[in-house]
C-alpha cells in the first residue's frame, strides 16, 4: 500500500515544482494617474498592487496559469464585489515582463465606487477598466548598460544623444548604450507635425547616474494641454534596476545542501 502512495506523492511533487517553476515576475506601469486599488489572485489569496506612471511598481509573481485577472472592490447594490480592471495575457515566450496599463472604456464598469485597499486609500483618479500593453522586461531584451526608447505617440520622433542621431517611428524601439560613468547624457528630441514640420521636445540633458539601465517612453499627452501647431507628445524617462532573470533569483536560493 505504501509503494502506490509514493508514485501518487511524487507527481503531486512534480507539479508543485513545474508551477513554482513557470511563475512569471511582472511590473506594472500606468499610462497616466497612479492607482493603489488594484488586485490580483494567487491561490486562495488576494495580492494588493500599485501603478504609477513614472516609476516601476515593486516586482509582482503570478504563479498560477491562464490570465493575470486586475480587479477592483467596488460598492455595487449596496455590496463589496470584485469588478475586473483588465485580463491580461502574457505571450508564453516572455519570462519577465512590464505590463503598462492604458486607460480602457469605463463604461463598461458596474459600479464607479471603489472600496479602499487595505491601507484605507483610493485612488480616485484612476482609470476602472484598462486596456494594456506587454513589454519584454528581461536582462536579455533590454540589457544594462542601454537606453531604450519606445515610441507610443502617433508622431515620428527624432533623438539626439551619445552623438548618435535616430528617427523611431511610430509603435517602434531603439536602444543606445548608457556612457559608463557620466551624470547625465546630453538629449534632444524632436516630433514631425501631420504637415511635415519638426518642433522640438526636449533638449533636457537625461540623469543617468547610478542607473543600470533606462526606459524612456514616448506617448501622446492630455490634447488639451497643447496646441495644433506644438506636437502632443510626453516623454517619460524610467531609471531602471531590473530585476534578475529568474534562473538567477532561484540560484541566489537557501542552498538545499
């Protein structure tokens, strides 16, 4: 009876260790306002996550399998209830990932009223329901020692830095080395107007000390901060420790020795 037992056991094992095993660290990032309220779940129990549009929120694990389900308590017919913010589905191919969250239609939300996180906070601002974009947060994809630009506006953008002058279309990417032991690199930035017109962005030297890597996102902003003849367009540079490749983190491990 025993020897039956073990075979049972050792597959129970061994899918304890491929789940544990396939667990994906992910980041959020907000596109705009900061949110304190979201949720996900991992087991039985609820994990508490934050957002913020210029800095990474702390490395979060999702250990189960199928979609990271973001949701919110919110008051509906006079109930707590859970109200999903966003699904979101991570390409099997992506060991570590930044997910960045866009606002979605709110309409689409039972109820507006959120209920406060256990910190008694709530982030009236934010968004209800998001929709996202998935990027590769891996060493291997965007390695230390490297810039990389990510365009997400509507305009062709050009950049000037470390002498090197690149043109990222939209939707696209471009990395540049980091110049070892500099404070700060000289920058400048410019967009192409619908008319074909450039007009400067930035000519803000970027700070770059004691950061391994960098994220700057390009992205449309508010419209109606600007106007018709100005370019809309946000940068938003993030100053990176990235987190190490899972191999790593289990390797850095209590010794089973």
């Amino acid at each position: 009876m025993t020897s039956k037992k073990k075979p049972a056991l050792l597959v129970i094992a061994l899918l304890v260790c491929a789940t544990a095993a396939n667990a994906v660290p992910f980041r959020l990032l907000a596109w705009g306002s900061y949110d304190l309220n979201l949720q996900y779940q991992s087991g039985r129990t609820p994990v508490e996550v934050s957002a913020f549009p210029t800095s990474f929120s702390p490395v979060y694990e999702y250990k189960e399998t199928g979609p990271i389900t973001l949701f919110k308590m919110v008051e509906h017919e006079e109930k707590p209830q859970r109200q999903t913010a966003c699904v979101i589905t991570l390409p099997p191919e992506i060991q570590q990932a930044l997910v960045i969250l866009v606002p979605g239609d709110d309409n689409k939300a039972l109820s507006k009223k959120v209920l406060p996180n256990s910190q008694g906070q709530v982030s009236t601002g934010a968004p209800l329901i998001y929709d996202y974009v998935v990027i590769d947060d891996s060493p291997a994809a965007h390695p230390s020692g490297t810039i990389e630009f990510r365009n997400f506006s509507k305009l062709p953008i050009a950049i000037n830095i470390a002498q090197q002058q690149l043109t990222i279309a939209p939707r696209d990417k471009v990395q540049v080395p980091l110049t070892a032991g500099a404070k700060r690199m000289p920058f400048r930035a410019a967009a192409q107007l619908e008319n074909g017109q450039w007009r400067l962005l930035s000519s803000t030297p970027l700070p770059i000390s004691g950061a391994h890597r960098l994220l700057v996102i390009l992205r449309d902003g508010p419209s109606h901060t600007t106007r018709n003849d100005e370019p809309n367009v946000v940068i938003v540079p993030l100053f990176d420790w990235p987190p190490p490749p899972p191999a790593e983190a289990a390797e850095a491990g209590p010794s089973s020795s």
